[in-house]
C-alpha cells in the first residue's frame, strides 16, 4: 500500500492524463497502473469496452498476458455470463469474496486463472454503460475492505470520464470528418451534368457510411403520385433489378422489397428492415421542395447496423438530403431535355411531312427571300444551262440569270415582292425548251413560287388550233363541195361536147385545158374532203407493215424517177385497227414531202417498230437540211406551204388522219435531216428497238 501523498499525487496525475492525454489506450492503462500499484494485492486488472454486437472485449489491463492469451483477445457475452449481465443491470460494484460459494462468475475464467476473489465494476457515465473493470489475484484471494473498493471505484470513475472524453472527442472527430465530406459531396455534385452521375457520387460516400454495403436507386419519374410506384432502377454496380431482387429474396427479406420502397415514396420517411439474422436493408427517400424524388436502398451486414444508430444514419440522411435537389435539378433537366427532344422530333417529322407534301408536288416550287437568294428548290424545279438546285441555293436570282432583267418574269417578281401581291403569268425559256406557268405568293420573308411546266400544254393548245381548223376545212368542204361540184360536171360536159365538135377543133387546146383545170379544182375539194372527214368507219384489224407494203413499188417507183434512194425497214408490231385508203394516204404525203425537201442521190428512210411496248411507230426520215424552227409551229396548218404549186392541204391530211386513229405526230429536224414519228397506241408488246437509232 502506498502512504496518502502518494496515492493524491497519482490521481493528480492520472487527472492531468484524462484531461490532457488523447490516446484512451494510453489513459486506461494509467489507471489500470494505478489500480494495481493502489491495491497491491491485486494481480490483474482488465477493462472491456463495447463491440458494438452486445458483446465486451478486452481494451486495456496489467497484466496484458497470461499464460500466452492476450487481453484483446477476451470475450464477455452478457448472455452468457451472469455476473456480466447483473453488472451492466444494475450498475453497482459486485465484490465476490470467494468464488467457489457463488454461482454468477464463469467458470472458464475462473478455472483457468485460478480465482478465488473477484471484484466487478461497472463504467458508466451519467446514464450511459459504457465499460466493465475486473480485478483479481492468481490462486488467492483478495480480501478487500471497503475502503480500498471505493479508491478503486474512484479510478474507475476517471476510467469513465476518460472514456466519454475520448467518445467525445472521437464524435467530435466525426463530426468534423462528416462536414468535411458533405463540403467535398456538394463540391462534387456541382460538377454533375446527369442523374446516373449525381448518384454515382451519392453511392461512393454512402461507402464510407456502410462499407462495404451494396446500394440501389429507385427513381420516381415522373415525380410521384397516388398510387404511382417508382420505375427507374439503377444500381451502383449496375446490377439488373431483377438479380437485385432476387438476392434481397436470398437474404431472406421479410417483407416485398417494392413494398417497402412505395412506403418510403409514400411516407417520406426512412424505413429500416431485417432480413434474417445477419443482414437489414434501409431505405432513405430523396426528398427536393416536398416531393420524393427517388429512394435510395442500402444493404448491409447487421454487424455495421448499429453505427447507424447512432451517427452514421444522420449522416447518410445528409448525403441523401445533400444530393436530392442536385438529383431533382438534373432530373427535371433530363425531364425537359425529354421534352425538347420530343418537341423536336415532333417538329421535325411536321417538317418532314411538310417537305414530304412539297416534294410531292409535281410542279416545281421555290422560295426567295427578300434578298433575291434562293432558300428552297424542291425537285421538280428545271434549271436552263444543266444547273442542279444544291447549285442555286443561297445564290441570287438576278446573278445566277441576268437575261431575266427587264422582262416579264422580273417585273411580276417584283410586284409580288413589294406590292404583297400575288401575280400570275407564263414565261417561256429563250434557252431551253421549257414554258411555264408561274404564280408568286408573298410570304413574311420574301415569295415563294409555283413553276408548272405547261409546255405539253401549248404543244396540245397548237394541236387544238390545229384540229379546229381542220374542222372549218371539214365543214366548209361539206357544205360547198355539193354545190360546187355539180355546176363544175355540168361545165366539164359541155367542155367535153366541144371538144368532139369539129367546127371548135381549133380551140381544142383551150378546151382540154379548162378540162383540166376543173379536174385539178375537183382533186382540191377531194382534198378537202379528205382533211374535214371525222369518219371512223371502214377500220380493220390489219398491220401497218402490211400498208407499206402494199404501197412500197409506188415509193419505189418515185424514188427512182427522182435518182434518189429509198430504204424501207420493217419489224414485227402488232395489228391495228387502221383505215387502209386513210393510211396510204398519210404515208404517201409524208415520203412525198421528203422526197421533194432532198437532193438527187440521198436517202428516204421509211421504218415501222414497237416504242416502250405502248406504240407502234411510223417514221418517215430524209436527209434534207431540215425544217426552220420558225415554221415548225405551222406546219399542219391547212393551206400554209413553203411550195410554189402546193396547196397546204398534205400535212393537214396527215393530222386529221392520226388524229382520227388516236395517233399523233411528232418531228426531229436539224441540218442532217428530218423524221417525221407518227404514233399509234397499243396494248402492251414486247419491245423492239427503232431503226432509226443512231442513224
């Protein structure tokens, strides 16, 4: 025993220890010192802290050996010791003064270390147990008084403020610890620019609150309503939601794990549940301005669930509450990136319809804007000069054709873009073969236009003029040739009469003229019956190669007499219903006409084949110089000619007759020659190539 002096020096010091020493190993091992050197009898003094799974191990105590088994390395299960769970019970120094008389000590110590005597106390501060200390000598007994308990209940009871100061101080730590990384979290969740980031951040410090517990994200999108579950899964090691479930179901989860989550959405509140024995899952809502945002789900081991208890379960509440309105931010980002993307999509496909009804126009259509620049060409706008739309676009009208200047097309344009007015005209191109139809619509940025190619149009307004013409000609040979016929066989027989009488022989001469000349009036009127018949009658099923060939010693006949060649080139085509008299007609004027445009020793080609299994084809080519442009649009017209003694009725006849077989005619001039194409429709044939190709 030491003297009094001693004994306050060492609790002066050991006072200074617990309010100046920041190691509690260090500390504890001050007053288990104490202890022992204060009771001198004593051979053991052990302290045992808290695990945390309701079990006490061995922190610090002399001897720090025994026998080769450490300190550290004892265990005290208040389950299974009766005097440890009296002691944490009722809070009060327990001195057993032998052992082999009571039954509350275990047995195993005491066997092992020999114990008679064993004193027991309790740590605890304020309400708090936080720690147990026993005392005992090796194979005798201590034989304590009471005054030698309460100084080492006094030592204890610094063991205990030591303790809750280093508690303290370790909490303060944390705390310090935890702000530190609430700063680095919402540093880190600034830098976020999607959801999947913001929670792969949030799931990297929950680590540091459950270690190695496994996390999960149920997203509430859109943000939650009655009866509305959560329905975006992701996990942090992007585990499916299906293998989630399934080893929550292995881990022995009591209730449905969808459950628990709609409670969390529902409530706004965390929710902590066991599965089996060894694990719980916890469930933390992200809550941003009063609306469930998502529920975090965190698996761990039962081991760690008590730290969050205590500190660690506020601090994983603030990572979820740090990262919550980062999440619905980015969520509502997401959410309006959704929609614009929607909107756009939707915008595009309206612009893509409206492109699509544009394109299928089949006229052409452009737009200029007020600049005069082309902004839009769809595909069926024709540019002289081979010039393509991706060429025009961003270009100027006036630049691209400056011939435009000063003619019709420039002026309407320019009405219609500064009076705001509508306008519509033909223009006809100088430099290709095109005629339109143009109407221009003022619009905010300028006009916008409609080209319609009306050039088959004019082709078949001629046409028309044409035919209506003939059919004057036809009435007019109907109503005068009657009329004039008969006075003209009345003057022909008395001219006949005179010509037999001998008294008139000298004048002979002058009567068989005038015979003549009525004839050649007749041939006319013939003529003209011929252009004006609109008759369909007498047609047949026969081949146009059959005509030709009927008529080809005549073509041959002529040919010949003029010293000029003729070749006739026939394949196999399909019968026609044809008018053989009409026929003949048509091509005896149309080799005639090519004859007369040749010169002695040239070549007349006349050739029928199959074009595109649609028509059968009548072409008739010389090798003249061919037609001046400024007289094609005539040609047809009855009783224009170029010829001195022509009578302009030919090539009218050719035209009434097509047009009586639903034919038309078509021509190819230039300086080597011309080829006059008359069409006839058919059924579908197999094709044959012209004759006429590359000729």
């Amino acid at each position: 025993m030491v003297d009094d002096q001693s004994r306050y020096s060492r609790l002066a010091n050991i006072t200074r220890i617990v309010n100046t020493k920041l190691d509690l190993h260090e500390v504890l091992q001050q007053v288990t010192t104490a202890i022992s050197e204060e009771i001198v009898r004593c051979d053991s003094v052990g302290i045992f802290l808290p695990e945390g799974d309701g079990t006490y191990r061995g922190f610090a105590g002399k001897p720090e050996t025994i026998d080769g088994i450490t300190l550290q390395s004892q265990i005290i299960d208040p389950k299974t010791d009766p005097l440890a769970a009296e002691l944490i019970e009722k809070r009060k120094t327990i001195y057993i003064a032998d052992t082999s008389i009571d039954d509350r000590p275990d047995l195993v110590p005491v066997g092992a270390f020999r114990i008679n005597s064993l004193l027991a106390l309790p740590i605890s501060y304020e309400q708090d147990f936080i720690g147990m200390v026993f005392l005992f000598d090796y194979g005798a007994p201590m034989h304590l008084t009471q005054s030698e308990i309460e100084s080492v209940e006094a030592y204890v009871n610094m063991a205990a403020v030591a303790i809750q100061n280093a508690k303290a101080l370790n909490q303060k730590e944390e705390l310090l610890a935890q702000k530190q990384s609430l700063l680095d979290l919402a540093r880190e969740l600034a830098y976020c620019s999607t959801t999947r980031d913001s929670l792969k951040v949030c799931f990297a410090y929950l680590k540091q609150v459950f270690g190695n517990g496994q996390f999960a994200a149920y997203i509430v999108n859109p943000p939650s309503r009655q009866n509305q579950a959560p329905i975006v899964f992701r996990a942090a090691d992007g585990m499916a939601e299906s293998d989630w479930n399934e080893q929550l179901d292995s881990l022995g989860l009591t209730e449905k794990h969808e459950e628990l989550v709609k409670r969390a959405v529902y409530e706004k509140e965390a929710i902590h549940s066991r599965m089996g024995e060894h694990h719980y899952v916890l469930l933390l809502p992200m809550i941003s301005i009063g609306k469930v945002h998502g529920v975090i789900s965190a698996v761990g081991s039962c081991k760690s669930s008590t730290k969050t208890t205590d500190l660690q379960l506020p601090f994983a509440q603030s990572i979820i509450d740090a990262t919550a309105p980062v999440f619905s931010n980015l969520l509502y980002m997401d959410q309006l990136e959704g929609m614009v993307e929607a909107r756009t999509s939707e915008l595009y496909a309206a612009n893509k319809r409206v492109n699509s009804v544009v394109e299928s126009i089949t006229d052409g259509f452009l737009v200029l804007n007020k600049d005069w620049e082309y902004t839009y060409i769809n595909q069926h706008v024709s540019f002289s000069r081979g010039r393509i739309a991706d060429e025009m676009l961003g270009k100027k009208i006036w630049e691209m054709y400056p011939e435009i200047i000063g003619t019709l097309t420039y002026t309407e344009f320019h009405r219609a873009m500064n009076e705001r007015v509508t306008v519509r005209f033909e223009a006809q191109s100088d430099v290709d073969d095109y005629w339109y139809d143009i109407t221009a619509y003022p619009f905010d940025d300028g006009i916008c236009c409609i080209l319609k190619n009306i050039r088959e149009q004019k082709k078949y307004e001629r046409e028309l003029k044409r035919l209506s013409n003939l059919d004057l000609i036809g009435q007019m040979a109907a109503g005068i040739s009657h009329e004039v016929r008969n006075p003209m066989t009345t003057v022909r027989g008395f001219l006949q009469l005179m010509v037999t009488d001998e008294q008139l022989a000298p004048h002979a001469a002058h009567f068989n003229l005038m015979i003549g000349e009525l004839d050649r009036a007749n041939a006319i009127i013939t003529e003209f019956l011929s252009v004006g018949n609109t008759r369909t009658s007498d047609m047949k099923m026969m081949s146009l190669n059959t005509i030709l060939e009927d008529i080809s010693p005549l073509i041959k006949v002529d040919t010949s007499n003029q010293n000029k060649q003729i070749r006739i080139y026939t394949q196999e085509v399909p019968e026609l219903w044809l008018n053989h008299n009409e026929i003949r007609q048509l091509i005896i004027n149309l080799y005639r006409n090519g004859l007369e445009a040749m010169t002695t020793g040239q070549t007349l080609t006349i050739g029928t084949y199959l074009e595109n299994e649609k028509y059968v084809v009548l072409a008739v080519q010389d090798e003249g110089t061919g037609i001046d442009p400024d007289i094609i649009e005539k040609i047809g017209t009855p009783f224009y000619t170029t010829k001195d003694e022509g009578t302009g009725l030919g090539l009218g006849i050719c035209y009434a007759v097509a047009a009586r077989h639903n034919a038309t005619i078509s021509i190819e001039t230039g300086v080597e020659g011309t080829t006059f194409f008359t069409k006839f429709p058919v059924e579908a044939v197999p094709g044959i190539e012209s004759p006429f190709e590359g000729d």
